[in-house]
C-alpha cells in the first residue's frame, strides 16, 4: 500500500515537471506600496457638512417650539382646572346606576 501511495506522489510531482513559474504583473509591487501608504482619511465635502447642521438646527428648534407650546398648555390647564373647582368631575358617587 505504501508503494502505491509513492507511485502516486512520483507521479504527481513528476506532473509538475516543465511548468513555467508564475509571472506577477509588473505594477504590482507599484500598487502594493499605493494601497499601503495612501491616506486612509476621507476628505468629507462642505456641502454635507453644511446640510447635516443645516437639518440639527431645523430639528432642535422644532423641539424647542414643541416644548415651549406645552408648557404654556399645561400652565393654562392648571390655571383653568384651578377657576373651574366648583365642578366636581362625579356628580353622584354612585358610579352603577
């Protein structure tokens, strides 16, 4: 069994007899080092930087209006709810009649 298995090596490296080496392409080495050494920052356009604040500033004062409005609702609700004591919200406590 160990002959066989040497003839097949025998074989397979003999097949190999007569084939030419690999050949790299003659830039390669160029863009290796291109690829290694080039800066890995990207340079990020004005313009989008410009529209992200742009779209910040248009978010935080949509909020800043929302929390303003709110506060001046629920102030008004307690000074109604205040004036208007007189009312009882449950007119009878019997509540399954």
């Amino acid at each position: 069994m160990s002959t066989e298995k040497e003839q097949w090596m025998d074989e397979v490296f003999n097949s190999l007899e007569g084939m030419q080496r690999a050949q790299p392409d003659e830039k390669l080495f160029e863009n290796i080092e291109k690829h290694l050494f080039a800066p890995e920052t990207k340079v990020i356009p004005l313009y989008w930087i410009r529209t992200a604040v742009a779209a910040a500033v248009v978010v935080l004062s949509i909020n800043l209006y929302g929390v303003y409005e709110y506060t001046q609702r629920s102030s008004s609700q307690v000074e109604q709810s205040n004036t208007d004591s007189s009312y009882p919200l449950i007119s009878s406590y019997n509540l399954y009649e």
